[in-house]
C-alpha cells in the first residue's frame, strides 16, 4: 500500500523539525497514542490504541529514524503488532521545505498489513485514514503553533496504508507512527 501527501504547516521549519523529534509532541498529537519511549538513538517503542471499522486494537511497535538530514527530512522504518487485529510494518520518506515562512511537509508512505486490518475493506480503510491524517495534523498545529487556525492538505492518494500515519506518527506518527494515523 503506498500513500503520499504534503501539508502545509504555518510555522517556519524548524519549529516543524523540532517538533517533529519531540516525543511529548507526537504524543499528544498521535490519535490512540498511550506512549512513546526512546530506546536507543533514533529508535522508539510506541503504544497506540486504534480503530478500524470493527477491528479495534492496541497496537505495540517499534520506530527507527534513518537518513536523517536536519532539518530537512528523514525516513521513518516502523513494524506494529495488533495481536489478532493484524500488523504492519513499512517505511515513511518525510521532507520538509520553507516556503515564505511556512513549511510544506511532504511524505511518502509505503507499508504492509496483515490480519483483520487487511480484510476490512479499502473504501472504510481510505475514509478512516483520511480523517486520521487530519486529526494528527491539526492536533499537531495546535501543539507546535497554538494561534494557526487550519492545515491546508495538498493530497495525493495513491492507495492507503490502514497504519500509516500512526506508524509514521508513531515517532513523528507522525505521525505513526505516524503510522496508524499516515494511513
């Protein structure tokens, strides 16, 4: 399953790279996330707790940073396990650019699931990931800029992931973790 997206957030980009390495951030931004824990650099255990249709779970996995060029992008490695909800695991390449004072953040989403997840149905799976995405990302806007009103998204689906952006969110998220939510 592949997904990518851009957004742009009003804030300048290093507020945006900061935030987007801050656990405590991504936390509170993550829809379901219950935690976030460095275990080595650039590696994170998450616990999110999603829904998907009838499938409900919590979701325990694991976040590595690479290629991370600051403050200008990185890519997000995650796997997740649900227990019998399924799992997932994939990759997020995320990139950030300054424009006039804001940033556009773009991300590239590819991943794998399995299980009940997998057998919940694309049409439910593109619905629930796109209110997922939005709620992170101006749940994120409101942790990082608290007087930025809206996020103004710039799609470009190309099929969904069902744990995306909680995986990507899920460290950033995203934004996994982003994954969960990037779906």
């Amino acid at each position: 399953m592949e997904i990518a997206s851009q957004r742009r957030l009003p804030i300048d980009r290093e507020s945006v790279w900061r935030a987007l390495n801050d656990p405590q951030i991504l936390k509170a931004a993550i829809p379901g996330c219950q935690s976030i824990e460095r275990e080595a650099d650039n590696e994170y255990a998450l616990v999110v707790a999603a829904a998907l249709g009838p499938v409900r779970a919590t979701f325990r996995g694991r976040l590595r940073v690479e290629d991370m060029v600051a403050p200008e992008r990185y890519t997000l490695r995650f796997e997740g396990q649900g227990g019998a909800a399924g799992f997932a695991k994939g990759a997020a390449k995320v990139a950030l650019t300054e424009e006039a004072g804001e940033t556009l953040l773009s991300y590239q989403v590819s991943a794998q699931v399995g299980g009940r997840i997998a057998q919940v149905g694309s049409r439910l799976i593109d619905s629930a990931a796109m209110k997922l995405a939005d709620d992170f990302f101006a749940a994120f806007a409101s942790q990082v800029a608290p007087a930025a009103t809206s996020i103004k998204s710039e799609p470009k689906k190309q099929g969904i992931p069902p744990v995306g952006l909680v995986s990507l969110a899920i460290g950033a998220l995203v934004v996994l973790v982003l994954i969960l939510v990037l779906r």
